[in-house]
C-alpha cells in the first residue's frame, strides 16, 4: 500500500478537523509537550463561533497551548475541563470550580480511559510519518495509545519537530480518521535557578545511590543537582515515567549507559519528556531511548524488576508519621499524585531498591516548616506512611521503613529546618508521639 497516498486523503486543515468532533463529545487531549496547538486553536474558535454547545476535555500537565486556547473566557462555559494533573495552566480553573479534577495514580489512567471514560475523540501530536506509514507520539506517549484505541474519532496533529522515539510509541496512519499539518517548535521547559539547598540535596542522594542504579528523577532543582552528584558514577540505567535534560547529561557522559539493568538491559525508558530542544534533538532516532506507555513504565511490578531502582520525588508537606502531602495545599489542588505513589511502591519492591521523597525544610521564604505535626486540615496524602521509605531534606537522610511513630517522629524532626525543632518536639509531646 501506498501510504503516503493514504496520509494525503486524510489531510486537512485545523479548521476540517475541528468538524468532525460530534458536539457533546469527550475529548482526550496529547498532555505537555504532546499537545497539538493547532487542534486546540480550531476547537476552541469552533466553540467560540457557535460549532459547539458542551464538550468535556481532559489531560495531564495541560500547558501554554491549552491556556491560550480551551482555557479562555469566552469558551469556558463551552469547553469543561476535567484536569488529571493541576499546572499552573488550570490551577486557578480547578480553585474558582469553573474545571473539575480526577484523582488518579498514572500508571491506571490508560485503563481509566479504556474501561471507565466515555472517551468518544483522541487529539494527539505526532512526528512526521515514515515509508511504513507509522508516526511517533514522541515526547507524549503516556495515556495517548489508549486514548487512541478507545476513541470514536482520532485526529493527529503531524509535528516535524516531534522527535521520532523508538519503543511503543507508534501510531499507523491507519488509526487515524484526520490529520492536520502544524510545524511549530515544541514547548521549552527552562531549567530553574539552583538553589543552595537543591546542592546539599543532590550530594545526599547521589551517596544512597550505587554504581549499577536505574534511577528515576523527577523535574526541577533537586533532580538537577542530583544528576550533577551523579557524575561519578557508573553503569546507571534509566527507568522513569519523565526524562528530563539532566538525563541527556548522564547518557553523554557514559554514566547512564544501562549495561547492568535487569529490566530492558541497554536502554533508558520513559513515559513522556519535557525539557529543552537540545533533548528533543536527542531523543530523535535515538536507539538508546524506548517510550512506552505509562501503563507499562510505572506499572509497579515492571518498576521493581530493576534491580537497584531508585526513585527520586518531591513533597509539599511530611507529618509526624510520615505522611506526605505531594499536590494540595489544603484543600486546594496544587498538582496531582502523578507517578510519585507507583515509584514508591515500585522502588521499594525492587531488590535493593530505594523510593526517596526529598523536600526542602522550609517554604515561604523560610517562614514555614515543610515538616509538621499534622497535615493541613483538606490536605491530600499523596504517599502514605506505609509506603513511604526514605525521605530527605538539606539537612540529611532517614529511613522510615520499619519504624515506630515514636522513631519516625524524631527522624522527621531531625530533618526539620532547626528553627522549627523545638515547636515540632513540643508538638509530637503532645500528640503522644514522644
């Protein structure tokens, strides 16, 4: 067959597309980089100029396409959003309840959208298509192939910028009903400024982690200064729902090169990726590089068949028992619980693995304790006690696993900024935990 044949009979513009979305639909957008900004722009005009009356539209990370576009004003009260993972980009829409907000743990979204949505329409981005007729998710493979196979109507935004990924990131123009053409550079994450505390942080993990590690690190400060510490090291292995650019780092040094993997020995696998257009450009036709659904990479029991898994996240408050409060502050959604609970399990269960959830002592300018007697009245535990294993702060590691509330108590203190350790003793005295 003749596929290029076939990819023009199904090209179309933006506008084209956006008419064969039935009114009253579920849509399944591409999330953070993966979405299709073009698709995005003709739907939300369509609602504008009356081509709509309801349509309910869900994602992770939404970002900048779908804030200029399906977020505005005046298609709000057309177009629901029905949010998998706050950002900054819907936050405001989730705390005004003009959006709505689905908990989930990421690994069982693929399934969610497969037997509990009614998903009727997948609006995907992917790379440009190759001779075998097949086009790459790229940097969005997460939740996109359930979508895809779930939905009524499939329509892929061809990207030339996407980079072509190798693993189970394809799709068949086949699968597709329309495709439009949007060559537009991908979203750039910057790197945030380093901070002191992210150095001291970085030092600490990068000691708890051996030679031989697969490592999964998260965005920001803390999973940047961590690879810096890991520049020493040998063999990693990469296993990680996100790949960031501080993975580029490891696998151009020869650090990360996944010779001692137990689980896809020789290869660095992840979810979806975001970061600069240096990673994207790696990323493309890298051999090296599997993208998998996230179904698969954070499914806990393939995270554990890494020996020496190591997961590094991050949380908004710890309590006294070790509790950690990862995407609200109180009862206002700040994130969502994303993979941080399936690498908790996942790392643990691997054989000598560690799950590490690393914080900063304090927040506000120094002004409020990230450890404290109890959460926040509304506040979300995204970790429970029972899962979590080490937790980490500027000033030092602890281990919780197999320790008494008592013990757990004076661990977390220890990891407390000082300023606030006599009010969190005084505190734990009187909740009958010392």
């Amino acid at each position: 067959m003749n596929y290029e044949q076939l990819f023009q009979s199904k090209l179309c513009s933006a506008t084209d597309a956006a008419s064969l979305i039935p009114d009253h639909s579920f849509i399944v957008q591409g999330m953070a980089t993966g979405e299709p900004p073009g698709l995005l722009e003709a739907i939300a005009d369509r609602a504008r100029n009356g081509g709509f009356t309801d349509l309910r539209m869900t994602a992770l990370l939404p970002m900048a396409a779908s804030a200029r576009t399906i977020f505005s004003d005046d298609v709000t009260d057309i177009i629901h959003w029905e949010s998998l993972f706050a950002t900054g980009a819907d936050r405001n829409l989730i705390a005004e309840g003009i959006a709505s907000f689905s908990p989930a743990f990421f690994h069982q979204i693929p399934r969610l959208i497969t037997e509990f949505m009614d998903v009727n329409v997948a609006i995907v981005c992917v790379s440009r298509i190759d001779r075998h007729g097949y086009m790459s998710l790229g940097t969005s493979v997460d939740v996109n192939k359930a979508a895809i196979a779930k939905a009524d109507v499939v329509i892929a935004e061809v990207n030339e910028n996407m980079p072509r990924v190798h693993g189970d990131s394809w799709v068949h123009i086949s699968e597709v009903d329309a495709v439009i053409q949007n060559n537009v550079p991908l979203t750039v994450l910057p790197t945030p400024p380093e901070k002191e505390e992210d150095s001291a942080m970085g030092e600490i993990i990068a000691g708890m982690i051996p030679n031989g590690a697969c490592i999964q690190l998260g965005i920001g400060g803390v999973p940047n200064a961590v690879a810096k510490s890991l520049m020493g090291h040998q063999n990693l292995g990469i296993h990680t729902e996100m790949f960031v650019d501080s993975m580029v780092d490891l696998v151009e040094s020869g650090v990360a090169n996944g010779t001692q993997k137990t689980f896809h020995a020789g290869k660095a696998l992840y979810a979806f990726a975001a970061g600069s257009q240096r990673m994207y450009e790696f990323l493309d036709d890298n051999p090296y590089i599997e993208a998998h659904p996230v179904s698969y990479t954070n499914y806990p029991p393939n995270i554990a068949k890494n020996d020496n898994q190591i997961s590094v996240n991050s949380t908004i408050e710890v309590d006294l028992t070790g509790q950690c409060c990862s995407e609200s502050i109180g009862i206002q959604q700040f994130s969502g619980t994303g993979g941080q609970h399936d690498y908790a399990r996942g790392a643990f269960d691997s054989k000598g693995g560690k799950s590490i959830i690393a914080f900063y002592s304090t927040a506000k300018s120094g002004t409020v304790s990230r450890v404290v007697p109890t959460l926040t009245p509304g506040a979300v535990v995204t970790t429970p006690r029972n899962d979590v294993h080490w937790v980490v702060s500027e000033f030092g590691a602890e281990n919780l696993k197999g320790k008494t509330t008592a013990a757990r108590a004076e661990a977390l203190i220890r990891l407390a900024h000082p300023k606030f350790r006599d009010q969190l003793t005084a505190e734990a005295k009187k909740l009958r935990y010392l």
